[in-house]
C-alpha cells in the first residue's frame, strides 16, 4: 500500500526564516527585504490571513524541500458557490530543485484539498504551464491590453480623487457590478480587507490612483490603478460602474487617471468589464497565467459544461485576484 504525503503547515516565524530570504529574489519586487518581510506578516496576521491564508510545505529529514501559499476563496457561478484553494508562491531551494519535491507537494496539497471537499484549485503560473497542466491544471485565457490614452473618447467629468471614507461605496459598486458577471471571486468583508493591504504594497513601483465619478452624493464609477512614469503607463488594476448605459464613464476615467502618460496597460478584464474598453491591443501574458484544475464532481461538471476558451472576448478574473 502507498503511504500518502502529508503536508506541513509552515508557522509564519519559520516561513519569514527558511523560505523569504531565498525567494525574495524572484518576487520582492521593488521593495526592500524588510518590506517583503512585512508585507508578508501584515497578511499572515490579517483576519484574512488567520481564517483564509497559510503556508505550507514538504519536509524531507526535516528541512523544507518545498513550499507554497493556500489562499481560501469562494468562485461564485450564477446562483452557486465552489470552494477554492488558491496556490502561490510555488519554491523549491536551489539545491533541492529537480527532485520531484514541488511535484510531490502539489499533489499531496490536491490530495487534501479533494478529501476536505473543496471544489477547485487555482494558480497563475509564472514558469511554462506544462510543469502544472502534468498535475491536471487547465490553462485559461490570460492576456494583457494595452490603450493609448489618446485614444479614449473623451467625456466631460469631474473627477474625484477617492480616500478611505469612500471604502464603503466602492465595495457597493463593486458588488454591483459583479453580481451582472455569470462568475467572479466573491469579495467577503474579508476579501476586502485582504485587498486593502495588498492596495498598500510597494511590491510594484508606481503611484496609486483611486478615482471616481459621482451623481449628487453617490459613487457611479470608478477606477483604480498606478501611475508608472517610468513606464509611461497608467496601469489598471479594476474598475466598476453602477449603471450599465454608462459603461462609456470608463474610458473617461481611464483617460483622466492616465493624465500626461502615453498609455493605458491591464490584465484583460473579465466579462461585461471588458465590454467598456475599446478594442487595444490585446497579447498573451508570459506570466501569471491563470490556471484551475476542478477537484469535485459538481465543479467539474459546471466547468466541462462551460470551459473558457482562448478566443473568448474577456479573461476570466482581474488582476487583483492575482496570488
Ligand atoms: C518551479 C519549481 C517550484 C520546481 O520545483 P522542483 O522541486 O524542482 O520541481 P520538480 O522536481 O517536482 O519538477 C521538476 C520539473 O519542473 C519543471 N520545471 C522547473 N522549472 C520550470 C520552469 N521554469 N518552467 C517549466 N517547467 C519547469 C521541469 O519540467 C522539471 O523537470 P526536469 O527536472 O526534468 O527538467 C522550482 O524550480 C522553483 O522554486 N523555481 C523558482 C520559483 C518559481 O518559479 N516557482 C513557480 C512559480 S509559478
């Protein structure tokens, strides 16, 4: 009979010591070892991070041979929800590489999750897909668009710069909007306070932009992103708008975050959000390519019976989904 991996769960403490110093190479960014350690413990000690986060990994004679994220989060599909498991930051020490211990992981790491019920996991690989599409992983439709600022229709608007008092209105907005999508992450109270803390990192360079529109006292659109001079691009995290005859608020916003700068670059927006843009100039990611592979019965007859494919008009999640 084969014995079954069993996965740790690394305590946050040994997580910073054995796993952040080889890794912040690859995915510090623009911020400092220190920030990336912060950043790290802001979410791990979040309500976020203490009910829907963790890290786990294998240990071969006792040391850490491979590790990763697992991030809870709810796929709502029409009226019905699924269980998702969320994988990132995927690593295996240099000198270990090549020896089956990611491969060992993921699968122990699906394994677990299909005992406890979940119904899918989910991941943006960085590296060729092939290594997780051989763990049952499906690609799904990940490209970027680009906008030329000067291209946008314009529309006469006054624009507001948007600050914490405005939190509330923008989840509504949200939560509007989202609702007219077939599929979408939920965003729970505490979705939004895992999105709070990651609007705050410095793991890309840039300003951040938070704008909106209102009619009278309520917001009816708006958009969020960073303004990367360096780049000369306004880049577009999401956006939202309340009333669906005024999709063309979007692109005036867009035009007004943009400012001075050339252009406009995002992940392809999801369904109905996409339909706001005009058409750009849309590329295949290299990375952060979103991939899923159905673990129940239900997700997978759900997903057999609709699977994304390459030409569809919009991708299936925003960038702030990313892990
Ligand atoms: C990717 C990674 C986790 C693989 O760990 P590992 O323990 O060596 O993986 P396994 O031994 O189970 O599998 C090895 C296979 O992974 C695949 N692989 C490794 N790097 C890869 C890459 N960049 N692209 C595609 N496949 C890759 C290869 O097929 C390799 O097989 P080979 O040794 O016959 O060439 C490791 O290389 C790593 O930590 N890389 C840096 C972090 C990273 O990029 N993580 C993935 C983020 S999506």
């Amino acid at each position: 009979m084969t014995r079954r991996l069993r996965l740790d769960v690394i305590a946050p403490d040994d997580y910073v010591r054995d796993v952040l110093p080889h890794s912040a190479a690859l995915w510090a960014g623009s911020r400092s070892f220190d920030e990336y350690v912060d950043e790290f413990r802001a979410i791990a000690s979040s309500a976020f991070g203490k009910r829907r986060f963790r890290t786990v990994g294998l240990r071969i004679d006792g040391a850490l041979a491979a590790s990763c994220k697992r991030y809870e989060r709810t796929l709502r599909c029409g009226d019905r929800t699924y269980k998702a498991a969320g994988i990132g930051a995927v690593f295996t020490p240099d000198d270990l590489r090549g020896r089956g211990y990611a491969t060992a992981m993921l699968g122990a790491f699906l394994d677990a999750e299909r005992d406890a019920g979940t119904d899918l996991a989910y991941l943006f690989s960085d590296i060729h897909p092939s290594f997780y599409e051989r763990l049952g992983f499906v690609t799904l439709p990940s490209r970027t668009i680009t906008l030329r600022a000067d291209s946008l229709p314009g529309r006469r608007l006054t624009v507001t710069a948007l600050g914490e008092a405005d939190a509330s209105a923008v989840r509504r907005l949200f939560d509007t909007f989202d609702t007219r999508r077939p599929y979408a992450f939920a965003r729970t109270p505490l979705d939004w306070e895992w999105q709070r803390l990651r609007a705050t990192s410095r793991e890309h360079a840039g300003q951040p932009v938070h704008l909106g529109v209102r009619h009278g006292r309520s917001l009816t659109a708006y958009v969020t992103g960073r303004r990367v001079p360096s780049a000369d691009s306004f880049v577009l995290d999401e956006f939202a708008y309340a009333n669906p005859d005024e999709a063309d608020l979007i692109p005036a916003l867009l035009r007004a975050a943009a400012g001075d700068l050339r252009t406009i670059r995002a992940w392809l927006p999801p369904t109905i959000a996409r339909e706001a843009l005009p058409r750009g100039a849309v590329r295949p990611r290299t990375t952060a390519l979103s991939m899923l592979v159905p673990l129940s019965a239900s997700f997978r007859a759900a997903f057999n019976a609709n699977p994304p494919d390459r030409n569809d008009a919009a991708d299936p999640c925003w960038s702030t989904d990313h892990i």
